[in-house]
C-alpha cells in the first residue's frame, strides 16, 4: 500500500508497514507487532514527545552507562526493527558497551537476521546470536544469553523487555535499565532506572549524553536514582493529558462545536518520534 505522507499520522503508519514487511520476513515476531501496538498507545497517552522526568532518567542512565565495568544493550526483534541505527550510533559513542541478541521468541534464523541488520546499521560486534550460557530462574529459551555478555554485565539496558527477564536480571544482581512507554508494565515496575520515552528518541538521547564528558568520579559508585519518583512523574504526565483531553471534549460539548484532535505531538513542545 503507498501511504501518502499528507496523512497526519505518517510517521506512525510507515513505522507500522515496515514492522509488518519484517515481520514477514521472520525478523520481528507476529508478537511484537502486538507490543509496538501497546508501545503506541501509551506514546499516545504521554504526547509523543520526552517528558522532562524521562529526559532525567536518560542522564542518569548515560552516567550509568559511563561508570559500568560492563554495560550490555539487549536487542530483540523490535529493537532491531526499529532503531539499528541508533543501537550503533551509542555503541560507538559509549566504547564498552555490548550488544547482545536477546530474544524472547528465538529461533536461530531470527537471531542472524538481527544480527545482519545491526552490523548493515554499523554495529562490530553481536552477541548472543548463539548462546552461551543461561541466566538462572527462567524456564525455557527466554534464559539463554552470552557468557561473555548479559551473563558478567554489571548494567543492562533493557528495551521492549518483559518483566519476568527483568526481574530474573535484577536477582543476578545486575543494573537494569529499562527503555519502556508503559510505566504500568512489569518491567518498568521492576527496573533499577525505568526511562518512560519511546525507544528511538531514549537511545539518541543516551548517545548524546554519554559523549558528554565523565563528571568528577563517585568513588566507584553509581549515582542514585529514585525510581518510584520516575514512574510517578511518567503517570502524573498521563493523568495531566487525559484530563486536558476531557476538559476540551467538554467545552466542544457546552459550545455545541465539533472538536478535532490537536495533530500528534502538539500538545507540548520537545522531540518527536522520527
Ligand atoms: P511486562 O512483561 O513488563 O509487564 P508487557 O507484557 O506489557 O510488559 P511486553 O510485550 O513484554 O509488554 O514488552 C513490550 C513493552 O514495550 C510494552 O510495555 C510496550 O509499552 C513497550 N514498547 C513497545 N514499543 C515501544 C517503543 N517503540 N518504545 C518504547 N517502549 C515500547
Ligand atoms: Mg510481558
């Protein structure tokens, strides 16, 4: 189908067309349409944009990021889909860190087609394309990880990851960041440093601020982050545009005139989903 770019939500339809033309071709699993649905919903909810409580959360995560012995970026199938190019892009700005497959649905030809597609994006080195070891507590091929990856990383950043996973990271001892829109889901509730952004605009913000120089060193230690107070923050920017929503439904209603939706993104003012 040609999609006309007067459509005011073409972004979001040519995002759509090319999960769907990759799903098809096995690199997304027929779930993760399904969870980019659920992506968007929220992304909906939250005005398409960076909160500034999410824009924290990216710097504290690039300080984590530069203070890990071993950071690690798990990539699934959507990740793949949608930003190869901004998983290479903070491989290069942030050296150390490992990218590593990481699937939920594995299947092996799956895993080479990310595979292809990071390294097509700039990516030098993929991990976990065969696993070598097993993250305790977890049934099935949900387990399997690189022993010179996920399984020694001391921070994980965890895109579009499930909450089960997380917690299993989490009891390893590990670091969890989470890149996530829903700050109901399980995985946002569970990680240590839980971004509420779209996964596109949280990597390239993470890019940017990695390269930005080291502060002064902690004595080794992590900078503390309140993740409760994140979560609420991504809520209370929910609960604020469902009740402008409601307000402007209910002057059209008193004034008897129809009301259109603002166009996306509109509602205030930061990045947009590319
Ligand atoms: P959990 O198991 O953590 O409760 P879930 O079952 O709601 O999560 P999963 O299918 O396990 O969801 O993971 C997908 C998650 O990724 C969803 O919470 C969804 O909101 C989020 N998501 C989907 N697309 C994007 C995106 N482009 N950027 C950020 N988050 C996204
Ligand atoms: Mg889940």
């Amino acid at each position: 189908m040609r999609l006309s770019r007067s459509h005011p939500r073409y972004a979001s339809l040519k995002v759509r067309a090319e999960l769907a033309e990759l799903a098809r071709a096995g690199l997304v699993a027929p779930e993760g349409l399904i969870a980019h649905g659920r992506g968007e919903t929220f992304d909906y909810l939250l005005g398409e944009r960076t909160s500034a409580s999410a824009r924290a959360a990216e710097r504290a995560a690039a300080d984590w990021l530069r203070h890990a012995r071993h950071p690690v970026l798990s990539v699934n199938g959507n990740v793949a889909a949608l930003a190869a190019r901004e998983v290479a892009v903070l491989a290069r700005a942030c050296p150390g860190l490992g990218v590593e497959v990481n699937l939920f649905h594995r299947t092996p030809g799956r895993a080479r087609a990310i595979e292809t597609r990071l390294r097509a994006a700039g990516v030098r080195e993929v991990l976990g394309v065969r696993p070598t070891a097993r993250i305790p507590g977890l049934p099935s091929d949900r387990a399997r990880v690189d022993r010179h990856g996920i399984l020694v990383a001391d921070v994980c950043v965890v895109p579009l990851e499930d909450g089960d996973r997380t917690g299993a990271l989490r009891a390893l001892g590990k670091r969890v960041i989470a890149i996530d829109l829903n700050p109901l889901s399980r995985t946002s509730q569970e990680a240590d440093l839980p971004i509420v952004d779209e996964l596109r605009r949280a990597l390239g913000n993470l890019a940017t601020d990695v390269r930005k120089r080291t502060p002064a060193p902690r004595d080794g230690r992590f900078r503390a982050f309140d993740r409760r107070a994140a979560l609420a923050a991504a809520l209370v920017t929910i609960d604020r545009n469902l009740t402008r929503a409601a307000a402007r439904n209910r002057r059209a209603s008193r004034t008897g005139r129809a009301w259109s939706r603002p166009a996306p993104g509109t509602a205030g003012r930061s990045r947009r989903t590319p």
